[in-house]
C-alpha cells in the first residue's frame, strides 16, 4: 500500500470515528416473579344434619352449617372458583340407596372473612373473584329432598371446588 493510500485511509478514520466501531451493544434482565401456589383447604363439611322423609331441607351458604373453603394465594390476584359437576346426590352409607341433592342460583357464596358470606353465586357456574391480601372464602349450601319412604341412616358425598388464578 502507498503512502498516499495510507494516508487518506487514515484521515477517514479519524474524520469518521463511527467507522472504526460499527457495533454497540446493550443488555437487559430477563425477571420473573413466581407467584405463591394456591392452596384450598376444607373449614367446614356442608351440614344437613337430621331431616324428615318427605320434607325438604336447605341450608343457604350464610347459615352456621354451610359448607367452607379457605383459599390462599398471592395479593389480590383474580382466580376462578369451579365445582365441576355438582354431586346430584347423597348416598348412603350401608346400602344402594341415595338421597337427592340440588344447588341453586344463590347456594354459593364469597367472602373475605369467614363465616361472612359477601356475594352469592350459582356453583353450577365457574364463578371469578379476587383474593383479598392474598385470602377468600368460599362458602357452599344446597337442598337435599327425602321422600316420603326415604331409607332412614346415614348419606354423604363430595362436592369438590377447583381454584386457578385467571392471570389478571
């Protein structure tokens, strides 16, 4: 190479500095923040107590014998609460026989303390609430119907509620 070349390679290096470094770079964090897992635990079993063939009984989600559930989670996260297929019966606990269970519009409930029911909802519905400091309780009534020659003894069965936060 001539000096002549030299020269004017030179001079456009330092006339354009950008020349000498064509790349810059920066960086970013990549964060995550994990939420607590949700947790669902059983307060209280839904309560009918004892009842007469042929009357019905029902137990609203306020009253003192209504099924409760504590769920816990993250701040005031929006989750939805979801009884999947409601039992549409009880059964016995000796024999074959069941006793008939049915949930309306309003036999379910929200609250953030416990035992105080502060919304109703239909738990045939997947239903979505915000967690309150991270807390919810949820509250589940019904009405059993006994019929006349309903088989005396002892009927149980399990009403199962799924909880999932919504990403909201």
């Amino acid at each position: 190479m001539s000096k002549l070349t030299m020269t004017v390679v030179a001079a456009a290096i330092l006339a354009f500095p950008g020349l000498a470094s064509a790349q810059a770079s920066a960086s970013v964090q990549a964060l995550a923040t994990v939420l607590a897992p949700i947790s669902v635990s059983n307060l209280q079993d839904l309560q009918f107590g004892d009842v007469i063939p042929g009357v019905a009984t029902t137990i609203a989600p306020s009253a003192g014998d209504a099924g409760q559930y504590a769920v816990s989670g993250a701040g005031v996260l929006e989750v939805t609460l979801d009884f999947g297929t409601l039992p549409a019966t009880l059964d016995h606990t000796l024999s074959a026989s069941t006793l008939p269970l049915s949930f309306g519009a309003g036999s379910a409930g929200v609250g953030t303390t416990t035992g105080v029911v502060a919304t109703t909802f239909d738990p045939s519905s997947t239903y979505t609430a915000n967690l309150s400091g991270g807390d919810l309780f949820v509250f589940i009534g019904g009405t059993v119907a006994p019929d006349v020659s309903q088989e005396a003894g002892d009927y149980e069965g399990t009403i199962t509620m799924t909880v999932a936060y919504t990403g909201n």
